[in-house]
C-alpha cells in the first residue's frame, strides 16, 4: 500500500464516520477487518472510480450500482438493521460489542 | 457420492476467505469461482451464474447439491452436506 493509498484510506474513514453515525452505526471495533475492508474499498476505488462495497458485485447498470457505494446503508436499511451491521461488516449498529456474534443473513431471511 | 460444492467469491470481500477457509478446515472439496479474478466474458458468465443462483450479487454465494447459500453461514452449510449424508 503506497503513501497515497494510505492517505485516501484515512479520508474515507474520515468521511464514513460522518456518514454512518447519523444513521446508528459505527465502524466494527475489529480494527482488523476495518482497515483489510478500506484497503479493498481504496483498491475498488482506483479500478472501478467508487468504493464499492468489497462483498457485492457490480451489475455494470450504474443506478443499481451507485446502491453499493460504502456505506450503502441508506439503500438497504431494512435488511442491514435486521443484522445489526452492514453486509461486509465495516459497519455495526453503535450498541454492537461483539461482532463476530452477528450473522450474515441473506435477504430473504431478514 | 462426494457433494458438489461451488463457492462464487470476490478476492476482496473478508467473508468469502472466511468461507473458503470453513470448507477447507472442514475438508469438504468445492469448486471455487473467484468471480473478480475472472477476465471478460469468462468474468460476465460467473457473474451472472451467481445472480441466477442467489437472487443478488451479495457474495459468497454457495451451491451445495443444486442448493444456494447466500452469505457466510455455516450452521447452513453444515445443514445441507448433512442433509446429503456428507
């Protein structure tokens, strides 16, 4: 990861805390996992001109698209609050403690 | 008859390595389709394969025996290979 990367990495987490804590999440407090998922954001960032969610494929239809730029919260609100975090994990609701307690659940189980 | 296991994953999502890793540990063999290290059309069909199966394009996607599994979920996982006597 070059200075640069690290740079935009900071300024992502610097914009997503803005974002997701009006909405009752916060970052997941395994600082492991937040930094592997930024650096991936960075990464989609550079090749595919948006942090993309790193656990969602792109449909190539740029509306449908643009509903998976971290945080994508706001776009599948419902199914999310259900999990108490964001599909990929960097994101948990704010009275979240221990993440790896909390199940990835399809949608149609939400 | 050994289950036929195929993990669709991304290179990049945490959640997929977990998946990986769970079926390896457990030495259950699968196919894997590492959907985003996959080039032009070869990268389309995977990823419309993974569409047709889950509904989504939230990864992993996991087929066991025609079955899918949408997400890292192993309690799910271990449900179908027994549900087939694996």
């Amino acid at each position: 990861m070059t200075m640069a990367d690290a740079t935009r990495k900071d300024a992502l987490r610097y914009l997503f805390e803005k974002v997701v804590g009006p909405l009752g999440y916060k970052f997941t407090p395994d600082e492991e996992l937040a930094d592997f998922l930024l650096e991936q954001e960075v990464k989609l960032e550079q090749d595919h001109g948006a942090p993309f969610c790193p656990c969602q494929g792109r449909s190539g239809v740029r509306a449908e698209d643009m509903q998976i730029v971290c945080p994508c919260i706001p776009f599948h609100r419902e199914h999310f609050d259900k999990m108490k975090r964001c599909w990929c994990g960097l994101f948990v609701h704010t009275d979240v403690t221990d993440p790896d307690s909390l199940p990835q659940l399809p949608p149609d189980e939400a | 008859m050994a289950d036929e296991v195929v993990l669709y994953t991304l290179s990049t999502c945490p959640w997929c390595r977990k998946t990986k890793q769970w079926f390896a540990d457990n030495q259950v063999p699968f196919e894997l389709v590492e959907v985003d290290q996959l080039h032009g059309d070869e990268q389309d069909a995977a990823a419309e394969k993974a569409y047709q199966l889950s509904g989504g394009r939230r990864y992993p996607v996991v087929a066991i025996n025609g079955e899918v599994v949408s997400g890292y979920n192993p309690g799910r996982y271990l449900e179908l290979l027994k549900k087939s006597g694996g």
